[in-house]
C-alpha cells in the first residue's frame, strides 16, 4: 500500500447498540461500508495485529485516544481503529479501555486486511491470520499518507512499534502544516 491508492470495497458486520433491544446484549447487527467509514471524510486509519493485546492496548489505541482532540485540530475528521477480530471482541475492548472518541472497526474475516495487501500469519502466537501493523491518513477514501511498520513478514519474531505510532502521524501532520 502506498499514497495516492483508494481503499478497498468492502462491508463490515458491526454490532451497534439498539435500546430498543432489552437485556443485557442489547446490540443488533449493521452493516458498514468502506465508504461509510470514509467519503467526505479526512480520517487516521490505524491497524493492528489484535485487540487486548499489549502494545495496542498500551500504546497505539489509548495514545489515538489522548491525541483525538490534536488529531482534529489538524483537520481529521475521525480516527478509527481496525483489527481482524470480530464485532463482540472490538467493542469488548474499546469499552474495557474507556474508548469514546477513536472508532473500532472490526474486520473479522481479514478481507479488508487482505485487499490491503497487510494480512500476515502469526501462527507462532497462535493468533491465526492478523493485520500487520499500519496507519494511514486517508483523505475521501484515497490514502494520502502512509505507515508501515517495517519488516511486512509472516511470523514475526517480534512486533515492531513506533512508525504507526500517534506521536508519528502526529509529527507528519504538523510538518505538513508547516510546509504549507
């Protein structure tokens, strides 16, 4: 993946709350869409090998958190977070990390992972098939700036941390600015 590449067409099963649902799940199925996710829209898309996880649940994802009220004062108009876990699992987490501003999108089957061209085993954690780690400022649905961690390989001894980092995204950003 690079800038200038549109993001696959793909439709995501998320679960969202319904009060008009009573007991204690009371969530039902909704369908979502690479564009309702990202037309009109200038967003960080982040991506991680797994919910619950250290490194994600330590740093990435509560460190997009802090920065969102920085994040949009540089233009973005939201900050999801995807991972290769389903619904029930992403919303777990965002709820047991406190989550309110940074969206959790679930991509359960890889498939948007896949067509990215960032789904890598991680057969030796006995984590199956995951997304290797990324981020990317994404301009109406074309990625405008992008994020790799480095060494893309399947059964990484190790999890690289630090280019898909808020503090990175955040230092392109302002720099960018600075350009201008």
């Amino acid at each position: 993946m690079k800038a200038n590449v549109k993001l696959p067409d793909v439709t995501f099963r998320t679960r969202v709350r319904d009060d008009a649902i009573e007991g204690p799940n009371p969530f039902r199925w909704q369908d979502r869409t690479t564009a309702d996710y990202f037309k009109g829209k200038r967003v960080i898309l982040f991506s991680l090998p797994g919910a619950f996880t250290p490194t994600c649940s330590t740093y990435q994802l509560p460190g997009f958190e802090q920065g969102y009220e920085a994040f949009a004062a540089q233009g973005i108009d939201a900050i999801y977070c995807l991972s290769v876990n389903d619904s029930f699992v992403m919303n777990q987490w965002a709820k047991a990390q406190g989550i309110e501003k940074v969206q959790v999108i679930p991509d359960g089957s890889g498939e948007f992972t896949r067509k990215m061209g960032m789904l890598v085993d991680k057969d030796n954690l006995g984590f199956g098939q995951r997304s290797w780690r990324y981020a990317a400022i994404v301009d109406d649905g074309v990625v405008e700036a992008w994020f790799e961690e480095p060494g893309l390989m399947d059964n990484c001894p190790d999890d690289p941390y630090g280019v898909s980092s808020p503090e990175s995204l955040m230092s392109h950003l302002t720099q960018a600015v600075a350009a201008e």
